[in-house]
C-alpha cells in the first residue's frame, strides 16, 4: 500500500466528474485513465511512424515524426 499526499481540490473534481462514491475509487480511475492514454499514445506513435515511412520512403527528413508527434501534443493541449 502506497501513501501519498494528493490534493484535495483535484481529488473533489475527479470524484465529481466521475460521479465516483469515494477518493480512493476516483483516484483509480485516473490511474486507469492515465495508463489507457499513454499506450494508446504509445501505439499512435508506432503507427505515424510507419506512415511517414510509406509517405517519404529514404527520403524521410531527419526527425520528421518526432516534430508531427510534438505539433499534435501542442494542439491537443490547446485544445
């Protein structure tokens, strides 16, 4: 068992929006959530890669998926 100090504030949001009944159910469903997201985004990085490969063949520019990756992230955030 693991403790920790979590803000309350966030952990009153989470359980809001989640309609969750108690901290510790919120707080597991962000880890849950959390962890969905990074192998999704794990694997759309595996499959923009493979794209840009089959668009540029050898004449790939040097870290070309890296930037689109990054410029994606960017718009996400302002989103």
């Amino acid at each position: 068992m693991l403790t920790i100090t979590i803000d309350d504030e966030l952990v009153s949001q989470a359980r809001k929006l989640g309609k969750h009944k108690n901290e510790a159910e919120a707080i597991i469903a962000a880890l849950q959530e959390y962890i969905a997201r990074r192998e999704k985004s794990s694997s759309l990085d595996l499959s923009l890669q493979d794209w840009v490969s089959e668009l540029y063949g050898a004449k790939k520019p040097k870290n070309v998926v890296e930037t689109l990756i990054a410029e994606r992230r960017q718009e996400a955030y302002e989103a």
